[in-house]
C-alpha cells in the first residue's frame, strides 16, 4: 500500500470519531462547510509529500483555481476511501487527468460513485487484455524455443511443392489486410466523385452532456464504417464541425487520420448552407410530421448529429424551420408496429444503413430490416396473435411426446413368432411401457 493509501486508511479511521460521523443538523450547508473542511485539515499533510507519488497535473486539470484544486483533492481522497472501504473503485493511478475533469464536472456523490464503478470495470478489462497478451507472447516465446531446439531438416523443392499449407505449396493467393483497406478506400474515393452526398450536421455538441458526446462519436464512427462497408457507400459530409468541441475531439480519438489529407471523409466547419444548394437540402428529423414516400437520388440529406437521451426537446425541427429546409421523416409507421414500452429512436448508424439500402434497392421494407427486433412488436406468424417471451420460450424448449401411428404392427416385432402366446405377451409388455 502506498503512502497515499496509508493516510486515507488514517483518515477514514478517524471518521468515527469525526464531525463527518454525527448526522447532519438542520442547516445542510453547516454540515456541508464542516466535511470540506475536515478532508482538507486532513489533506495538508498528504498534499506535499505524495503529490510526485500520484503524477497528477493540477495546473492542466483546475488551471490554476485553488477552489477547484481543493475540490479536486477531496474527490481524491473520496475515491481513495471509497476503494478502502471494497468498492469497485480503481486506483489512483490509473485516472488520467480527463478523467478527473469529468469527476470534478459531476455534482453529486453518487453520480462520482458511478462513475468510479465504471472506471473500474475499463481498467479490469485493460489488465484481462494485457494478460493475455502476454501469456500468448510467453507461449509464443515457447514455441519458438521448442523450434530452435529441433534439428534442422534440409527441404527439397520437391518436398516443398507436395507439401500443401499456407507456409508451403498453395493455390490460394494470400490477401493482406492493407489491401481490404485500400479496396474500401477506393469505394469512398469513388463515391466522393460520382456518389450521392449525405451531410451529417454535427453542430449539437453543445447541447449535449459529455457522455452523450462520447456516445454520438461512437455512433459517428459505425457510420463511418458501415458506409464504407456497403457496396454503393455516401460521400459523407461532417458540417459544422467544431474541432475544439468534446464532439470532434471524441470522434478524431476513434479515428486518428482524421484530419489527414487522403483520408476519405469531408470534415467542414462551415455549414451546409454554404456547401450544397437549398434545394437540394432535406433535413430528415423524427419530430417532423411529413414522411419520405420515395428515396430521391438528387438531394441531399441531413442527419442531425445528436444523441438526446436526456434532452427531448425537436432540436433538428426547430434548426431545419430557422433555416427554411425542406423536411422529412423515415416512413417507420407506415411499415412498422412498435412494441409497448420501447422507444422509436434510432441510432446515426441504423439511419444511415436504412438509407444505404433504400438508395440501393428503392424497397422500405428491405431497408428498415436494419431496426433491432427488441422495438417491434412480436407476432406468431400462424394466426397473427402477439405472443409475449414467455409464450415463444415454453414453445421453443417444449417436446412433444411420441404417439406410434396405428399402421404398425406389433405382433411383427418380435423375432420368435413361432409362440403366439409369447407374441401376446409381448404385445402387451409394449403396451404398458408406451402407456406408462
């Protein structure tokens, strides 16, 4: 246990005997003044001679605030006592400073006790991915060894031709990763010349919270994926494309050649306004009561960049009537039944798979095959009754029993047929052991 672990162990020894320990009095505010100021009576010690131990840069966290710097340390040593007390909560060490920015942006304990949780859980699975990688390099290592120590065989051509394995003789032409790569990059290339345009107006970072930023870039790069997968992929458009927002640093932390000049993506800061015409423009919005009948192979759509869990309000309505743009929504009603309690939001990636197909195919209904099952309603395709899980699971592990048909003849089954009495018994040693 390290030093810093020691003085949390102290202090969190001392908490029964502490201001902390007694229940809070009427005024919330005394009892607040009182635990901050008690953590930083007990911080004062620790702040000096652990602060090169822990490695944590305050100046690029609080930028030089002493309130927050103090905050700072007293989330420290709360994540400290959380994890001697056997929370999940990893060790100091392993936050970054990032990640002690958003711990100060939270505003309650709990909401930092999550947070925590789900540190926890990220370092566990980094230190799974690191053992076994190095186990299969110490097996590796192994094997190498076990190889040196073979005597060597001297191999003919001709032993090399009759032998067949991807080390040896082989018909199959070996395909790199690079060159899947660049076939995909060329698709993109090409839809950049000839290919319809999709603009993604990534203009809400400010109205999101930063895990719905974190969430919308992961989102961001599916699509991206996904459209350079298919085989008649959008020349994606990235419009106002703040590049010091938490939206942008996100997405070009996913995808690190972001901003390179070969790679096949159109990142502006500007606006689609100043890009494409108007009339070519139709911003594609839930909120809108309009549906799109037909895929229109000459506009442009917009897909707004946002992920409103917390946030309901028709952010992208309101943006598209401002600014005088056509409006629609995907026909999901029309081609849809929505199960009971599940919502009709749709991901950035399973919109864009949904116009993928509908340019391709021109079929709605082959197009929205890309909404997840769990939102639709579930239906026997028997009589048309909706069946709940419980119904589809009892049907699926249910075993009917076996019913010999009438033709058979049992009296044929035995192989001495010479007594008939024997038969009869027989017959009726069957009988017994089908009605049992």
């Amino acid at each position: 246990m390290n030093s810093f672990g020691r003085c949390c162990k102290e202090i969190f020894g001392k908490l029964r005997n502490s201001p902390l320990a007694v229940s809070p009095n009427k005024n919330p505010l005394t009892f607040l003044k009182t635990r901050n100021s008690y953590f930083k009576q007990n911080l004062c010690s620790f702040q000096g001679e652990n602060k090169e131990e822990l490695k944590i840069d305050y100046e690029a966290i609080v930028k030089n605030d002493k309130d927050l710097e103090n905050k700072l340390k007293v989330i420290i040593l709360e994540a400290e006592v959380l994890r001697q007390e056997g929370h999940a909560v990893p060790p100091v060490s392993y936050f970054s400073s990032e990640q002690w920015k958003e711990a100060l942006n939270l505003p309650t304990r709990s909401a930092r006790r999550r947070y925590f949780e789900f540190l926890f859980k990220l370092s566990k699975t980094t230190e799974n991915k690191l053992a076994k990688k190095e186990k299969k390099r110490l097996e590796w290592e192994e094997l190498k060894k076990k190889k040196s120590q073979e005597p060597k065989i001297d191999e003919t051509f001709e032993d090399f031709a009759l032998q067949h394995d991807l080390q040896h003789n082989n018909i199959l032409l070996r395909i790199y990763d690079t060159t899947i790569n660049q076939m995909y990059n060329n698709r993109l290339i090409q839809a950049i010349m000839f290919g319809q345009k999709l603009v993604i107006d990534c203009g809400y970072d400010s109205n999101m919270t930063r895990r719905e930023n974190l969430n919308c870039a992961k989102q961001l790069m599916l699509l991206f994926s996904e459209n350079r997968f298919h085989d008649d992929p959008f020349d994606l458009y990235f419009c106002n494309a703040n590049q010091r927002g938490d939206l942008m640093k996100y997405v070009n932390k996913f995808m690190p050649t972001l901003y390179e000049p070969w790679f096949p993506l159109n990142v502006h800061s500007c606006s689609y306004l100043d890009i494409f015409p108007k009339s070519q423009l139709v911003y594609l919005t839930p909120h809108c009561r309009e549906e799109l009948q037909e895929f229109d192979h000459e506009a442009v759509y917009i897909i707004g960049g946002i992920v409103d869990k917390m946030n309901s309000e028709p952010l992208s309505l309101a943006k598209a009537k401002r600014e005088g743009l056509k409006m629609a929504k995907l026909p999901l009603d029309r081609f849809l039944q929505w199960g009971a309690g599940s919502g009709k939001s749709l991901t950035l990636n399973q919109v864009t798979s949904i116009l993928l197909d509908a340019k391709k195919t021109g079929n709605w209904e082959i197009a929205l095959r890309h909404v997840p099952r769990r939102k639709l309603m579930d239906y026997n395709q028997t009589d048309g009754t909706k069946m709940n899980s419980f119904n589809m699971r009892n049907e699926r592990h249910s075993t009917k029993k076996w019913i010999p048909s009438a033709n058979i003849k049992f009296g044929n089954l035995g192989y001495n047929r010479s007594d008939k009495n024997e038969e009869k018994r027989r017959l009726l040693k069957i009988k017994s052991i089908l009605n049992e």
